[in-house]
C-alpha cells in the first residue's frame, strides 16, 4: 500500500497509539519493534481494544483483516509524518541543543499561543518516534508547530530534519551529554551542527550572540540573534537569578520579567523563547505575561516547597555540562542550610569516570569552603570513586537510590534549601517524601 493511501486512512482514524494497552476506538495501532519489544505481538490485542486498523512489518499478518502489512513499520510512520507535514500550510520551528531544549520549547509554546494558535511536541518526545508521532499531530488549523529534537548518536538530528522539514531552527546549546553513543564531544558537536546545516538553505536560525562555539557554526545562514549585546535582534539582560530569573527585555524601553525558573543557565532559554517571539511578532507584553505564567514541572528545575524548606527537583536528567552549572547555580542562593543530593550521570561510556570524578572535585571543593553544606552521593559510578578516594563523613554515599534513602531518613533538615538532581534512571525524586524536614 503507498503512502497516499495509509495517508488517507490516517485523515479518517488521525489518532495514532504505539502501545496496545492504551489503544482507544478507533484508533491506528502502529506496531513498532525496539530492542526489547515488539509491537507486532500485540496487533491482535490492538484490534480487539477497538483499533481501526494496525500497521504491521511481520509477514505473518499480511492479508489479515484490519491489518495493513508494509515492510518498515518505523520507516512508514516516519513518511508518513512528512507526508502529512507537506500537506499543512503550517511554519515549523526546530528546537535541539544538550540543555534547555524542552524548557525553552516549553516557554517559545506559550508564548507563540497567545496569539497562534499552535502544537508543540509532548514532554520529551523528540527521537526518531517521537517526532513523526509530534507531526501527525498537527492539523489544518495549526499556524505554528514547535518541534523539539534530541538525538545520542550522529545521524539522528539530520533524520529529524528531513522528517519535519523546519522552517526555523534553535541550538540552545552544546554540552558534553550522550557521550556513549556519540563516541567523541567533536563527533557530538557536528551532529547538532546537522540542524544548521539542513537549514542553511532551507530557513532561518535564532542564535545566541554570545554563544561563540554555536557562532562557529554558522556558514551562508539566515540568522535571528538574541543576547546581551547591543548589536542583537533581542537583548536581555539578567538582573537577578537568587532562586528565580529576573530580567529586562530590551526593545522601546526596558520591560522587567520576573520568572518563576530557577537557576542563571535558565536566563538563555527565556531569553530564545522571546527572540522567537519578538521575531514573529507577539507583543512584548504578552511574551512578559507568558513567561511570568509558566511554572516548570516533571522535576525540571522544579520548585517544591515543603513547609519552611525549598526543594528544586532537577532529577528529569543529567550530564556533566548540566550538573556543574546546577551546582554552581545552587551555590549562589543565599541560605545557610543547602543540601545537595546528586545522582550517577549516564550515557557516558568511555567518559564516565572522567566526568564523575570532575564532579566529585568540584564538589569536595565546595565542601572545603562551606563545611555546613550537606553532600548526599548516589550510584555505582560515585560510589566506587568516593571509596577509592577514601572520602570522609563529610560527603554521604551510597550504592543506589533505594540505599540513599535509608541515610536520608536518618536526617532531619531545619528550614533547608534541597538540589536534586541525577540523571532519569537513579529517579531521584523518589528521595522527597523520605526528606524529614522540621
């Protein structure tokens, strides 16, 4: 069956599910295998919950009732999805970089709908599934569509790009994450260089001015900058960043902005989520309204208040680049009672033990200038290091996350400001409800 025909198909039953249990009437089950699935197990299961039909690469369904056989499941879905993108008058912004994408996908989202009316990609569903599934969620009333874009091996942006097809692009940043799959930083950073290069003759790019490894980048491109200089698009300039971000959003005159993020590095991403704003013509002060507005969730730099004591949950993700600006950002917030409780960075292969131990120097650092800090380690990769450095009492450790919380219930913490952070597989925010907070 060619694509126009599945894409016809897909105009009448336009809900797509990937995961038999969750599939609703009428929906397309799209079978799709992974390393330790694969979808095309549960078609039947599909069917019978109601699909209306199921896309499926295993030959034993071909001729089967309901059931549309082609030979990449993936590959369909993914042509689909640029099928259906070419069919909308729709401009499409691609946002990518090693931190900051989702929140400032987040942000440009809201401040973009107070006068579009626009679709932004769900949560962290940026890879070779979740963009396509992203795309086909748009419609013929979208104006704008926010695409966030991840990627841990080389290839993968470049991929994402001939799917979505942008119009305009954003590197928030490039940062030492992913190491494992992209086998070298060099490698990693001309892989989220693939953005630029897909746009370079095919839109625009909203840069930051004072990022100099991101201007490197740039060649014969249309460019959007944004920054603190006095020779950008849109200027900003920080004012405050003790624990929430205050700036000034320079146009006529200055309009204060005063967020509800935390932590300085947050400063770039509301500062490109109003570039792309201001760039597409939304009024200062509704992108000073949107940015006021939004609260950060899914332990994303989040703030939890727990009685007299603050608990910024960043344990979404973590990578060496991300851990060393949060620590330093936490430093800065003017409390005497700070607790930080860090977990095992992953996906660093080879890089591993280089990257924890940078980590753990900086933080003995710290604890030899603030001996009152309270320092809590969780994981294989800290574990063994603060055991072969015969690390003192003054930093706590431990093997896992489940072992972490037996020591942390041992504490009772006074009127505290908390960091926890760690990369998504130690799901350190499962420390809170064990914080005996006075």
């Amino acid at each position: 069956m060619i694509i126009e025909d599945i894409y016809n198909i897909f105009l009448k039953y336009p809900s797509i599910s990937t995961d038999s249990r969750n599939v609703n009437n009428n929906d397309i089950f799209w079978a799709l295998k992974g390393e330790k699935f694969d979808g095309n197990k549960f078609v039947k299961d599909a069917v019978r919950s109601g699909a209306s039909y199921a896309i499926s690469d295993n030959k034993d369904h071909k001729g089967k009732k309901q059931v549309i056989y082609v030979e990449d499941s993936l590959k369909t879905l993914q042509n689909l999805a640029n099928y259906h993108r070419k069919q909308l008058n729709i401009k499409i912004i691609a946002i990518t970089g090693t931190n900051g994408k989702t929140t400032t996908k987040e942000l440009a989202s809201q401040i973009l709908s107070s006068k579009f009316n626009v679709l932004a990609t769900k949560g962290n569903f940026n890879n070779h599934i979740g963009v396509p599934l992203t795309l086909l969620s748009f419609q013929n009333n979208t104006e704008f569509g926010i695409v966030e874009m991840g990627a841990n091996h080389p290839g993968e942006i470049k991929s994402l790009c001939k799917i979505a097809e942008p119009d305009y692009g954003l590197i928030t940043n490039i940062g030492k994450a992913h190491l494992e799959g992209f086998g070298s930083y060099e490698r990693l950073i001309n892989s989220k260089a693939e953005m630029y290069s897909y746009l370079e003759k095919n839109g625009s790019i909203f840069i930051n001015e004072n990022n100099k490894q991101l201007k490197s980048l740039i060649k014969n491109h249309k460019i959007i900058t944004y920054g603190t200089q006095n020779n950008v698009f849109c200027k900003a300039e920080l004012i405050s960043s003790d624990p929430f971000v205050s700036l000034d959003l320079i146009s006529d005159k200055k309009y204060r902005i005063n967020s509800q993020l935390i932590g300085k590095y947050n400063f770039e991403n509301i500062l490109a989520a109003s570039c792309i704003g201001l760039f597409l013509n939304v009024e200062i002060e509704k992108i000073k309204i949107a940015v006021e507005t939004y609260i950060p969730v899914n332990n994303r730099s989040q703030l939890i208040k727990r009685g007299n004591s603050n608990i910024i949950s960043d344990a979404y993700n973590a990578n060496p680049t991300s851990m060393q600006i949060a620590v330093e950002n936490f430093m800065t917030i003017k409390s005497k009672n700070k607790v930080m409780i860090l977990g095992d960075m992953f996906e660093l292969g080879k890089f591993s033990e280089e990257e924890h131990e940078k980590v753990l120097k900086q933080l003995i650092n710290i604890k030899n200038n603030d001996p009152e800090i309270m320092i809590f380690l969780a994981g294989k990769e800290f574990n063994s290091l603060c055991l072969r450095h015969k690390i003192s009492e003054n930093i706590h450790y431990s093997e896992s996350t489940e072992d972490l919380i037996k020591q942390i219930k041992t504490q009772k913490f006074k009127e505290s400001w908390f960091l926890i952070k760690g990369s998504r597989g130690m799901k350190l925010e499962e420390v809170i409800e064990h914080l005996n907070v006075i």
